[in-house]
C-alpha cells in the first residue's frame, strides 16, 4: 500500500512542479487540448503509460 502512495504522491509532485514553473504554457496545452483526435490522444496515452511502466520497472530494479 506504501507504494501506491508513494506513486500518487510522486504524480501530484509532477503536477503541482507543471503549474508552478508553467503555467502559460499548462494553459495554452489545455486550450489545444480538445483540438486534438482521439487518436493522437489515445497514442500519446499509450505511450506515456510506456514510459511510465519503465520508469517504474527501472525504479524498482535498482
């Protein structure tokens, strides 16, 4: 359960560092946002689930 934690509280890290050093450049990413196909949308989905999942194989392995 540590770890699910850890995870989501690494994500909010993430999150709140975008808002703070960029928030133009968040709100200009959610203006453009609904502009994009849901095909663009389910590949950058897929790959950043990619990443994510080796990052955390990475992570763990070390």
């Amino acid at each position: 359960m540590s770890t699910v934690f850890l995870a989501v509280g690494l994500v909010l890290v993430v999150e709140g560092l975008a808002y703070a050093l960029a928030p133009s450049f968040i709100r200009r990413m959610a203006e453009e946002l609904p502009k994009l196909g849901d095909e663009h949308l389910r590949t950058f989905g897929v790959v950043a689930l990619a990443i994510g999942v080796g990052l955390v194989y990475l992570a763990r392995s070390l």
